[in-house]
C-alpha cells in the first residue's frame, strides 16, 4: 500500500450528558478540568477509544481487521501478559521499526516507544530505548464553556465479606463525579512525511476517519452509561497534497464551536471540507 500521499486535518465536535468524560486519578477521579474552569478529555484518552474501536473491527471473515499493539486488559484479543511478551510472541528477534510499524496499526499511526530490558532489537541485556514518531497527532479535547463537576455519594450495602462472627460487614461509601450536560471539541492532523516512515496508508487514514464518527459505541461503563457520550460531527479537510496548502493552526480556527454543539466554518480558498454526521 502506498503511504499517505496528502496531509489531512480533523476535528470531532462530541456531547456529554451526565457521565465522567475523562476521570483525574490525582483528583479522587473527578472529571479533568483546567485552571480556567473548562473540561478535559485527555490525548491519551482518545487514542485509547480509537485503538478500542480499530481492534473492534471485523473483516468479512469474522477475522480482526486491523493488529494493535497498546491493548487494554478487558479487551485483549491475544493472551499476552504485557507488551514486551506481546512483541516478542510476535515478532521475537525480528522486532524493528520496520516489522513493528508493519505488524501494528497503532505503531505506524501514533508511534510507540519500544524500551525493553532484553536481546529483543539487538539491545542485548543493557536494554534499550528506540522510539517510533507517528504520523498521526491528537490533541486533547476541550469543552466550549466551563463545567461545573457534580458529585454524589454512593454506598455499597451488599454484605461483601464473610465475618468472623457471623454478622453483615460494615457498608462502602463512596464517592460518582459526572458533567452533567456540556461540548467537548477536539482536533488532529496527519501528516504526510511522516507517514513515509512508518508505512502510515491511505488506506490507515481512511480506517480512522470511519472511526471517529462512532468513537464511543461500544464504550459504556458506569461512569459513561450508554448513549451519555455521543459524536456529533466530524470535520476532514484534504489538502490535497503532502505540504499542505494551509497550516493545521489555521485550519483548526476556521471552525468555531458553540455552546449548543451548533458550529460555524470558514472556507480556506483552494482547501474542501466534508462534515460527517455522529453514529
């Protein structure tokens, strides 16, 4: 497959009706806020729903389309204990850039840093680090106007552990942050000379911009209860060739995001865009 001929730019417009977007481990897992009041779903965030959606997929065999690398536990398709086991049940002694960008979609699209403590990439016992730079760039999503986080306590009341002297154990309290209703906008590009190398296709861009407009079905959980998180649109700008006939900055401003979800775009001479509807 030929790598990405044209450099392409993208935005996601996505609503949040009572759930936890993105959860602060180092704030009690209340959702992400910045200093200035406005929420925060993580660059990482993304990319891991975009994995989850990829490993998803299905050709017309039954078979998994596409091979990814970074796998969360609860949706592993492969019964390896961690990512070095992952590469070396793979690949083992062949693990380069070159095989790993091949073998991995996640690889050739949002790079990986491979640092192993073994003979894996001929780093021998002393380890080494060789990172892989991606193509593909995310950044975090932002919402149009501050959010105020609500919180409820919640409880626990089923007898969870057998005691010595026969009785119910004592209750569990805790604690359920949600938003209760806000627009979370972000952006992307990818970009050509990059592609070049990782093998990053046309092909790759293609399977993501199918993706982004369902980003979240298949997603739910008890702090993001089905339906609660919904794409509204999806944005793709094709330049139409490797440099770009306008940089992503200006690109990224020409559309303006309302409070409501509503939107405005400018047109950039010489530059398409195709608005795609949320799943």
């Amino acid at each position: 497959m030929a790598t990405l001929e044209k450099k392409i730019d993208f935005a996601v417009i996505l609503r949040v009706t009572k759930a936890n977007p993105n959860g602060d481990p180092l704030n009690g897992n209340r959702p992400r806020i910045d200093y200035d009041g406005y929420g925060e779903m993580s660059d990482v965030c993304l990319k891991r729903k975009i994995r989850d959606r990829l490993l998803e997929s299905k050709d017309d065999n039954g078979e998994n389309k596409y091979s990814i690398f970074v796998q969360c536990d609860e949706r592993k398709v492969d019964d390896a204990k961690s990512l070095k086991d992952r590469a070396d049940k793979v690949l083992g002694d062949n693990l380069t850039i070159e095989t790993a960008c091949k073998q991995w979609f996640d690889v050739r699209a949002f790079g990986q840093v491979f640092a192993f403590k073994s003979t894996s990439m001929g780093g021998g016992d002393t380890g080494i680090s060789i990172p892989v730079r991606g193509p593909v760039t995310v950044h975090s999503a932002f919402s149009v106007e501050p959010i105020r986080p609500e919180s409820i306590q919640i409880t626990k009341s089923v007898n969870s552990e057998t005691t010595a002297d026969g009785k119910r154990s004592s209750d569990t309290m805790g604690m359920k942050h949600r938003v209760d209703k806000s627009v979370y906008v972000f952006y992307g590009s990818m970009n050509p000379q990059l592609a070049e190398r990782t093998g990053f296709s046309n092909e790759d861009a293609d399977a993501i911009k199918s993706i982004l407009p369902k980003l979240f079905e298949n997603d739910e959980s008890a702090a993001r209860p089905a339906g609660s998180m919904r794409v509204l649109n999806v944005f793709w700008w094709d330049h139409g060739c490797k440099a770009g006939k306008y940089s992503s900055a200006k690109v990224h401003e020409s559309l303006r995001v309302h409070g409501d979800g509503s939107f405005e775009i400018d047109t950039l001479e010489g530059l398409d865009h195709e608005i795609i509807n949320g799943f």
